[in-house]
C-alpha cells in the first residue's frame, strides 16, 4: 500500500515534521496571556460543563446506568472520540489547499502535510482525553483493564479519518465542491452517530440504519469501554477495518497518481 521509497522520504524529512506540529501548536497560543494553559483549560471547561448541565440539569439517565456522571461520560466518550475524526478529515480535505505555496515553492514529500494534520490532531487528542482520564479516575469510575482496549479503537478511527481525508484532499484540490459538501454531510453524520443520544432513544424502524454507520461502531465501542468497562463487541468493527484499508488505499492512489498535476491546480 504505502511504497518503500514514501515511507523513505517521510523519514528523511522526520524533522520537517516534528517542526511543523510544533509550530502549529506554539501557533495556536502565540499571542495569548495564558499560553498553552488554554490547552488544559479549554477541555477542563467542556468536561464541566458536559458534567454539570448535562447531568445535573438535564438529569439524563442511560438505561442500565444510573451513575452520578455516566451520562457524562457516554456523552464525552463520543464526542472527544468523534472530535479526533472530525479534526483529522475536516483539516485533511484542506491540507493541500492550506499549504499551495509551500508544495509550490519547495521539493519534500507532500506524504508528510496529511501526516501533520494527523499528529497534530492527536496531540490535541492526548492533552484532552489524558484530562478527561484523570476526571474519570477521580470520580471514582475508570474502567480498568478494559481502558487498554481503546487503543486499537482508535487506531481503527484515526486509519479510517485518514483514508478519508486523503481521498477527500486530492479530490477538493481538483473539484473545491467536495470539501464544501463534506461540511454539511459531517454535521449529518454527527446527529446520525449515538453521540449526544442512546441508541435505545431511536425508533426501532431507525435503529437497523446504524449499521450503515461506520463511525457508530466505533463511538460504541469507545462509550462501551469507558461507561461500562466492557470490552468493544470485537466484530462489529470489522466494517469499518476494512472500510478504513480500502479508504487508504484510494487515497494514496490517488494522491500518488495525481500529485504532479496539483501543483498546477494550486
């Protein structure tokens, strides 16, 4: 899937790519008073406020769970999980764009700027989720060994965001409709994905569409883990593995076949 010479070429440009998701980090907090405290700050604030509007005000209940925070904790189960995929195709789809004058002016492996994006979007990941780990703990409900299970979870995610956002950047970069059209179709996805509702709140004539979800699987497993401290149902994955190598390998076709005619559609 990804040739010997590529891999080779990312290696040899590591550097260029660990600068790049340092500057963009550093970037992101430059002129602000606190700094990078915004990066502890900002997911602290959503936990609170998922914690306590949502559990407290609300007073949702799941059924089979009626623990002090367990709504809270299915709810940002799916939505930080949800965040990592919508971070990485969102900004994916645009790489190429965002970057023209770079893939103009200098010769690297254009394999590295969808690399970026992804390390990018899991450092976010890591600062949030490591706080949203350390509240779990603290309230008393981490799920325990079944913690590890998340791992290849999102490993299943973060390959299937990337697939898509390959796909999707070199398509948007010869047809700029594509990433407008994506933009609306992932604010559908998200309302279709049990993220903010049980699934037990769907009509029984919706809940068989799910199937046909691939992100649904995963955001299961993940509030699965977390809420239940049960391990994922290992074969409803499987759609999505595979949705995710085919995405892959569609992207870097793609990109490998077309990437000497962007630099004149840029």
């Amino acid at each position: 899937m990804i040739s010997r010479f590529m891999l080779g070429g990312v290696w040899r440009y590591r550097g260029f790519i660990a600068g790049s998701v340092r500057r963009e980090f550093q970037a992101k907090y430059r002129n602000s008073l606190f700094g990078a405290a915004w990066t502890i700050l900002n997911p602290l604030a959503m936990i609170l406020v998922y914690t306590v509007i949502f559990s407290q005000v609300m007073g949702t209940r799941l059924q089979g769970n009626v623990g002090h925070f367990a709504y809270s904790i299915y709810l940002c189960a799916g939505v930080l999980t949800w965040g990592l995929f919508a971070e990485i195709t969102m900004r994916g789809q645009n790489v190429f764009l965002e970057h023209a004058n770079l893939i103009k002016k200098l010769q690297f492996p254009r394999i590295c700027l969808p690399i970026v994006v992804v390390l990018n979007a899991l450092v976010n990941f890591a600062i949030i989720f490591g706080l949203f780990s350390v509240f779990l703990a603290l309230s008393g409900a981490f799920p325990g060994w079944a913690y590890l299970a998340l791992l290849p979870v999102l490993a299943i995610l973060v390959l299937f965001a990337i697939g898509l956002a390959m796909t999707l950047g070199v398509l948007n970069v010869f047809f700029r409709d594509v990433g407008q059209f994506f933009t609306i179709v992932l604010q559908f996805w998200f309302w279709f994905t049990p993220i903010v509702y049980p699934v037990a709140a769907l009509p029984e004539s919706i809940r068989p569409l799910l199937a046909w979800n691939p992100m649904a699987a995963v955001i299961q497993a993940c509030q699965s883990i977390l809420l239940d401290n049960r391990l994922p149902h290992w074969p409803s994955l499987l759609p999505v593995t595979v949705l995710a190598l085919l995405f892959c390998a569609l992207g870097l076709h793609l990109f490998r076949k077309r990437a000497g005619e962007m630099v004149d559609e840029l």
